[in-house]
C-alpha cells in the first residue's frame, strides 16, 4: 500500500491554532475477472459515479453500516417512512402510543398531510441497532399502515 496523502495543516484563526488533520487515502489494488469488472463500470456509470474509487468507497461503507445493523448492540442511526391512512380507526393514537412508549428513540417526527386521507410520518431514530428495528417493526406492522420503510444507516 503507498500513502497517498498524509498532509497536516495549522490553521490560525482569532490568534487560536487549530489543528487539521487530514484523513489519510491509501490506495490499493484489486484484481478481479474482466466480465466482473466490465459489469460494474456499466452499473457505476448508470448510477453517475464519477470514477471507480468513488463507488467501492460508497460499497464498503454500506457494507460496514450493515455490519454494524447486524451487531445489536452497537448505536445506529435510522429514518422511517410510514404511509397510513388517518381515518382508519384509532390508527394516529396506535402510532402516537408506540413513538411515546419509547421516546427516548424518536430523535424527531414529521407528519405530512398528503391528501384528505393519506398521512405520510417520517421519523428519525437512533438507537441500539435492536431497538430501533424493533421499534420499526412494531409501527411498520400496525393494522392499516399501507407502507413502511426504514433505511438504517451509522457514523
Ligand atoms: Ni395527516
């Protein structure tokens, strides 16, 4: 492995010195079948990457997020999406009951009124990993939400 950048720069700013390291790249080689290497070209141009490096970055990430989902006690971050319908009854009160029971979860909540029927609540949760999908599987499986999602994510 060859050390790309390793710079370190001190800034001065109102006579304070602040240090700022800057993250180390490393880059590296990989060796992998044509075929494989010409199916992801095409999906990364697809997907508007702007290079290679740029994608497996994105990948690897991704794949230490999930490691990290899989590993219930670490904290983790998620966002739930939710669509119901609010004249279904007693279903506001069954959402608002759950989002109550565990508060300390529910960082923010967001209510959309999108027509004379359809709600749309998004929610940002953080948590363990066990908590947090636990607590969006209880309000994905309520009777009369139509869809629900979480996209989980971590630092
Ligand atoms: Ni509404």
């Amino acid at each position: 492995m060859r050390v790309v950048n390793t710079k370190e720069i001190n800034i001065c700013v109102n006579n304070r010195l602040i240090e700022d390291k800057m993250d180390t790249t490393m880059r590296f080689g990989v060796s992998l079948p044509s075929d494989l290497l010409e199916e992801f070209d095409r999906k990364i141009r697809e997907k508007m990457y702007a290079n290679r490096s740029e994608a497996i970055r994105d990948l690897i990430r991704d794949f230490l997020v999930r490691d990290k989902w899989e590993d219930s006690s670490q904290e983790v971050y998620g966002s739930l999406t939710l669509i119901y319908d609010h004249e279904k009854r007693g279903i506001s009160d069954k959402l608002t009951g759950i989002q109550h029971h565990d508060h300390a979860l529910i960082v923010s909540t967001m209510h959309i009124h999108l027509d004379k029927q359809n709600c749309m609540e998004m929610m940002a949760i953080k948590g363990k990993a066990s908590d947090v999908k636990n607590i969006a599987d209880r309000l994905i499986s309520t009777k009369g939400v139509k869809h629900g999602k979480l996209v989980m994510t971590a630092l």
